[in-house]
C-alpha cells in the first residue's frame, strides 16, 4: 500500500509540476521566497498588536516559538527521519522535474517547512484573530505550499 501511494504522489507530483509558464515561474518563485512576505508578516503583527495590546508581549513570543517548533518538528522529526529525496534530487524524476531558477535545496523533502510553518501560523494567528482571518491565511498557506510542488522541490 505504501508503494501504490508513492506512486501516487509521483504521478501527482508530475502532471501539478509539468503545468507551468515563463511569468509563472517568476510568481511562484515569489510566492515561495522568505523576504517577500515580510510586509505580509507585519500587517499580521500589526492585527495581533491591535486586538491583544499589553498581552501581545506574550502572544508574539508564543507566535515565535510556533514557528521555531513547526520548523525544527518537519526538519528532525520527518525529514530526517524518512529521508526522501526531493522530486529534483530523486534520481528517476530529477529528468523531468520543472525547476525554477535550477533551485534544488537542501536532500530532502518530506516534510515541507514551508507549508508546515505557513499552515502552523495561518491557523493559530486565525484563532487569536478573529475566524474570518481563516479565509485569508488558509488560502496562502495552500498557495505557499502549491508553490513548492511548481518549483519542483516537494511532493504533494
């Protein structure tokens, strides 16, 4: 069974990566980048601030350690653990794989940081904030994710 999931998420992986263009690589290559979404982060912080005044000393450190844990958790706890390789380091697919930018990474995939570190702040900021942030945060933390698979460097 494991094998026929696999499977599935190659050939899934295959035909999400092989839909692209020229101006997409360059959204997506955005859309995946850190720096970009510093404005984005801050207006978040800025609604953070705003609703918890005095008590956002202790809400933004927690937001903080959320991030620090999710990143080290898909790192060390499943990267490292099941050590699969990217779709651009596996050697069958490493032919066909889309990349932007000829941007691998670092050896392996499984989990991807960033979809972990940008659903674990979508939900929790949504919860401190008020629910209809979902509607805003959900939606990115997917594209943010989609994002690494039309880069070529994470399975779905």
């Amino acid at each position: 069974m494991l094998e026929q999931l696999e499977l599935l998420d190659k050939e899934l992986f295959l035909f999400l990566n092989s839909i692209h263009s020229d101006w997409m690589d360059v959204i997506m290559w955005h859309i995946s980048g850190k720096p970009q979404w510093i404005p984005f982060y801050l207006v978040l912080l800025y609604f953070t601030i705003k609703k918890y005044k005095k008590q956002s000393y202790v809400v933004i450190p927690i937001i903080a350690l959320l991030i620090f844990l999710s990143d080290q958790t898909s790192v060390h706890f499943f990267k490292e653990v099941f050590e699969r390789y990217r779709p651009c380091h596996n050697l069958e697919l490493k032919e066909i794989v889309h990349l932007v930018n000829n941007k691998c990474g670092g050896k392996y995939s499984f989990v991807s940081s960033h979809a972990t570190n940008s659903f674990a702040v979508a939900v929790f900021v949504s919860l401190l904030l008020k629910r209809r942030w979902f509607l805003i945060l959900l939606p990115w933390a997917a594209v943010v994710s989609y994002s690494r698979i039309y880069l070529g460097v994470h399975y779905p």
